[in-house]
C-alpha cells in the first residue's frame, strides 16, 4: 500500500467548506479560455473534473459548454458545488468518490482536470487508471497556484512560517515535499500515458482584507479547522497579530499565477487504451 493510499482521509476537506469557494484564489475565465482552445475541446465534451471541492473548475467548463461529471469524496464538498451549479445555472452530474474508490461507469472523457488534488493522490496508480477513461485525443489537466516571491506577498510567507509552527509540516504531501526523493508531478506525467506536457498560466492581482487572509488559511487543510482543534484560537490570534504588523490598515495585496499543467498522449507512439 502507497504512502498516499495510508494518509487517505476522505474527509479531510470537510471543516474547510465555508471557506474554500470563498476565499481561495478564482480560476480566472481566460485560463479556462485557453485550455478550452489548447486542447480543443468543443460543447458538449465530457470532462471529469477529480477532487471538485465546491465545485470551481466544474462550473467553469460547464460555463463553456462541456458535460461535466464532478467527483469528490467529501459529502458536504458537493452539496457546495451543487448550490454553486444552481446559482451559476448550470448542471452538473456531481458524484461522491475519488481516485481511490472511482464512481461506477466513469468515462470516456476527453479531458480530465484536478484542481490543486493530485498531490493527495497514488500518482502513478491515478495516471493508469485514466489511460482507461480518457479519450486517445484527450488530456489530463493538472491546475494549480503559485505565490511568485514578491514584496506584496509577504503575508503569505508569513502564513507558510505560522503553520509551520502549528504543524503544517506533519501533512503527509508537505512532508514529501521536503523529502530528498521528492518527485514533481511532472515527473510522474513523463513516465505515464500522457507524456507531452505543456504548461499554460495567467497571473493575477487581487486587493484582500485580514478576514480574508484568515478565512484562506481556514481553507487549507493545514489549517483547518480541524486539524487546529482547540489551537485554533491562539492559531487566528497569532495570525491577526501578524496581519496587523504586516499592515496596520488591515489591506493586503495577493499576485497569485493560476497554472494549468497540460498533459496528452504522444501522437507518435502507440495510442494509450483510451475508450473509444
């Protein structure tokens, strides 16, 4: 068994909830834009967005048209992405599983996307499992954030260092990262089924409020609720305090680039399995 299949907690997104569609950093539409024209896709194309969460990836390609099924293990996540769905107007056909226990008749699909998940999977496992789901013109789209080191995203270091002190560090996927043997997702992407990668990214700018960097760190399941229990108190007491010497106006400036990782089967070689 995977270091990743032991650490499996499908539910360890649920005291997240009532922050993450509201304070994680938005998919921005000309990212979407972009994938939607790189790979081709057309309406009525069905996508498997893996890890939905409340839902943000889904509604934003069923916004362009595709037939999304949204998958996550995590009850009170689709009940989110479902009043989401609702008020966007869109539909969704939301699915309690994940890549460890996959819906029944998944698939084909010609693309698959995770948002900020895979690194909670078996990524290899995960990658052959899709040679069987997705199209052989199809994509796995891996979509991601980064904080560049910039003077305006001091708070955020700040936040990295703070859940460091109140245990960050012991997440199974942060402490492989800090492992010699670590390995990057594209690593795993070359030696699978959908080896041609291509990266694609906006950055972003956005003006953020104390609450707002509080109710972020709630969001990560580092932070979480959860995870802090009863040290969650001097956890948001410390960080408010932070905050306040950051900046005594309480106003914080986030440049985030919003990435999607694009990864198809080589033309070349022997067509993956693929569905028909």
């Amino acid at each position: 068994m995977t270091e990743a299949r032991q650490s499996y907690d499908p539910n360890r997104f649920r005291s997240t909830v009532p922050f993450y569609a509201r304070y994680r950093p938005p998919y921005p539409e000309r990212l979407i834009a972009r994938v939607v024209e790189f790979t081709g896709l057309a309406p009525g194309d069905a996508v498997l967005d893996l890890g939905c969460g409340p839902g943000p990836l889904a509604i934003a390609f069923a916004r362009a048209g595709m037939a999304v099924t949204a998958v996550d293990p995590e009850p009170a996540m689709l009940d989110a992405a479902r009043a989401a769905a609702r008020g966007a107007g869109v539909a969704l056909d939301l699915r309690q599983g994940s890549s460890f226990d996959w819906p029944q008749r998944a698939g084909p699909f010609r693309m698959v996307t995770m948002g900020r998940a895979f690194h909670w999977m078996d990524r290899k496992a995960t990658l052959e499992a899709l040679d069987a789901m997705v199209t052989p013109d199809g994509a796995v789209v891996l979509f991601d954030d980064e904080h560049p080191r910039t003077a305006e995203n001091a708070w955020r270091r700040m936040l990295g260092d703070l859940g460091e002190r109140y245990g960050r560090g012991e997440s199974f996927h942060i402490a492989e990262r800090k492992s010699a043997g670590y390995r990057r997702h594209e690593s795993f992407l070359l030696e699978s089924p959908f080896p041609v990668l291509d990266g694609l990214s906006v950055i972003t700018r956005r003006e953020i409020g104390a609450d707002d960097v509080v109710g972020l760190a709630y969001s990560l399941s580092t932070c979480s609720m959860a995870k802090l229990g009863e040290r969650a108190a001097a956890f948001e007491a410390e960080l408010r305090e932070e905050l306040a010497r950051l900046s005594p106006e309480g106003r914080f400036t986030e440049i985030v680039e919003m990435q999607a990782l694009v990864a198809r089967r080589d033309a070349t070689a022997r067509p993956g399995r693929g569905l028909p």
